[in-house]
C-alpha cells in the first residue's frame, strides 16, 4: 500500500534561494512544454519528449533526469485534463466552462511542485538531512523534520519519488512509501456501523456519538471572519487573510484522522468489520437552502472516508460501503420505514412500534444491518474500497450498486 510522507525542510537562506530558482526554472521549462504539446496536439511524454527535451535541458540548465521529470510532468497533467472531461468534471461537454479549458493550454504556476527520483534527491534519515539537485548544483545537509512515527515510516518504507513543495513560504518533501498490507480478517463477528453528519461528524452503532457543534460553531466564524476581511480589502485584511488560509481545512484533516484513527482501532480491537455510507454525489442529489450549502460543501466526509478505508487496510479490518438510502427513517427494530419516524435532527420516534433512540445511533444500526447482511450474502472487502469504487474479492461487490440489492429493514442477529 502507498502512502505520502509529508516532511518539513529547514533550508538556510542560501539553501532556499536555490530551491526556489530550481522550481521556478522547472516551471517556466514545464509551461513552454506544455505550448508545444497544445499546438502539436502531442501529448504523450516519449512524443513530446523528442521534440522538447534537447531545448528544455539548454534553455533552462536542467539536468537529464529534470528534464525528463518535467516533460512527464505536463504529459500527465494533460492525461488527468481528458479524464476529467471524460467525466464532466471541467464542465458539460459544448459549455462554456469546457470550451475555455479545452482551447488553451494548461499553465503551471512559478512554484508548482516538482517530482523527483533517486538519482536526484537522497536521504539521510539518521542524520535527518536530505541531498537535492537544484540549477546552482547539489545541496547536501538540507535538514528536514518530521514526526516520529513519520520519521520511522520513512526510515523503513521509503520508496519511489518524493515531490518538492513550497507552500506558505514554507518547504516540504512528499516522500512515496511502500508499507505493507496487514491480512484482512476474512471472518469478523459482527461490523460497527457508522453514520457519517454534520451536526454529529460521526455516530457509531455502539452508541458513541462525536459531535460536530464546536467544529461547526468554529467554522462559521471563520467564514464570517473571511467576509468580513474579503469585505474590508485593505492591505493588513488581505495579510490577515493570507496567514489564516488553510487553517480550516488543517483542523477538520486533523479531526479527521484522530476520527479515523479511533474508529479502526475500536474495530480491530473487538474484531468486527466497519460499515460505511456510500456518500458520493450527495452535494448533488440535496436541495438546500442558502444559509446551509456552505456548511455542507465544506464538510469533508469523503475525507473522513478514505481516512478510515486506508486506515482499516493497514490494520486488515474488512469495510463495507452501503446505500444509504432510507437509514435515517427507517426503523432498526421492526424496519418500519416512513419519513415521520424522524421527528427532528436527533430524535427517531417509530410510528409502528414505538422504538425510540438518538436518530443517528438508528441510522449507524441500520447501516451496520445493511453491511452484515451483504457480508453473510457473499460480499467481500479488501479494506481497499472508497466511497463510489468497486471493490476486488469474490462474491458480490460491497459498491453502492450491490448494497441497493440489500433489504432496507435487513437486521443483523443480536440488533
């Protein structure tokens, strides 16, 4: 299994010239790159490679393994460019959105990430310093830093490229590390079900629910803030602005993890399997009023998501992803569904049987009934899947098509 490594460098001001010329040069080479393969419709890297890599490497003073990096840098760019207007991603095809992304070449800012290999950048992780080729030579003892669990991954399942990021006006490398998988449990007792929201981040069918109103309560004053100094537009708001981006986004990807991190770790620990929902097109399929689509699109559960699949891998506990049409009305008792069960956003009240609960400990139950029904019916998870992909194993798949198959009112034994 692949993960990105993020370390910190510490560059003197000699040091941090150097890289910043390095990035620079890659970029201006990677735009004009990008100009020849836009007019010469050639887009593959071995084509624009014969036409680019000579002047690239005297124009711009870039060694060979640069330049190559660079050519195979706009190849791929381009690559990602169709496979999003394959998908409709850059706007409905004939739009005006899709005509202005298709009639142009992509640019490439001045400080864009660079990729590099082996034979460019080496590491000293003992010392905790790296060796990086830039246009003025090789640095050698640039220090760099990292957590200790970073640190150990680092040291023992590094492999492949490292890209160089400035960010801030800080510096940082993206270590690729190959870490092994652990053996997915193929028979778990049970699974935990898990109901992913936003007033409530998340609510599993053990009953614990993490709320969401201190997060939510934090992010509406950023965002008034951001008006606020969007609004005023002086010089000191637009500085103000500048040190505060980000912040949000590195707090809910922090709340994220710890998430992430418990749930794996609870489940594992009881040897069950986690089930999740299937969220992937939700923005689109709600309607909301104004005052909420920014609290929605700002909720980060396909984030949360893919933390607690990767997560679970690593640790070999199995995941589900389940429809989750219907969880929230639908009865974990009797599976009587109607839309008036839910009395409000944390009250479910059964109008057959009378059951009542914390509306998202029923959702989280009946999403754990959805997984282990699945589960007994043949499906299989390798603890790989991602909200909206298939997953890999023998049966049937554990995707939001297969869980429609599942029965709404289906309950797991012991429910």
């Amino acid at each position: 299994m692949k993960l990105v490594i993020q370390v910190k460098l510490l560059p003197t001001l000699e040091q941090e010239a150097a890289l910043r010329a390095t990035l620079r040069a890659c970029n201006e080479a990677a735009r004009w790159v990008s100009e020849v393969a836009f007019t010469s419709d050639a887009f593959k890297n071995f084509t624009l490679r014969k036409q680019c890599y000579a002047e690239v490497r005297v124009r711009w003073g870039l060694g060979a393994q640069a330049a190559q990096h660079v050519i195979k840098k706009v190849s791929d760019a381009y690559t990602v460019l169709r496979a999003k207007l394959n998908a409709c991603s850059g706007g409905e095809k004939g739009s005006r959105r899709s005509r202005r992304t298709v009639h142009r070449p992509i640019t490439f800012r001045a400080e864009s990430a660079q990729p590099y290999d082996d034979r460019m950048l080496s590491w000293q992780t003992t010392a905790r310093t790296v060796s990086v080729w830039t246009v003025e030579g090789r640095l050698k003892g640039v220090s760099f830093t990292a957590g200790p669990q970073h640190l150990e991954t680092l040291a023992r399942h590094r492999k492949g490229e490292s890209d160089l990021v400035c960010r801030d006006g800080m510096w940082f490398l993206l270590a690729t590390c190959e870490v092994p998988e652990s053996v997915v449990h193929g028979e778990p007792v049970d699974f935990l079900g898990v109901d992913l929201g936003i007033v409530n981040i998340a609510a599993t069918s053990d009953g614990e629910i993490m709320s969401g109103r201190h997060i939510n309560r934090r992010r509406a004053r950023d965002r008034a803030l951001r008006n606020k100094l969007r609004k005023k537009n002086t010089a000191s708001a637009k500085r103000r602005a500048q040190r505060r981006r980000g912040r949000e986004a590195r707090r809910n990807r922090d709340i994220n993890h710890k998430i992430a991190k418990h749930l794996v770790a609870e489940a594992e620990r009881t040897g069950r399997g986690i089930a999740l929902e299937d969220l992937k097109g939700i923005r689109e399929r709600v309607r909301l009023r104004k005052p909420q689509r920014a609290t929605l699109h700002g909720w980060a559960f396909a984030q949360l998501g893919r933390f607690i699949a990767y997560k679970a891998r690593r640790a070999g506990v199995p995941v589900v992803f389940v429809d989750p049409a219907y969880t929230s009305c639908t009865c974990a008792e009797c599976g009587h569904v109607d839309t008036a069960n839910r009395g409000s956003q944390a009250r479910f009240a059964c109008r057959s049987c009378g059951f009542v609960d914390h509306a998202d400990r029923n959702s989280s139950r009946n999403i754990r009934a959805r997984a282990w029904e699945l589960w007994r019916r043949g499906a299989r998870s390798v603890a790989s899947a991602v909200p909206g992909q298939g997953t890999a194993g023998r049966g049937r798949d554990t995707t939001a098509s297969g869980a429609r198959n599942a029965s709404l009112a289906a309950v797991a034994p012991g429910s």
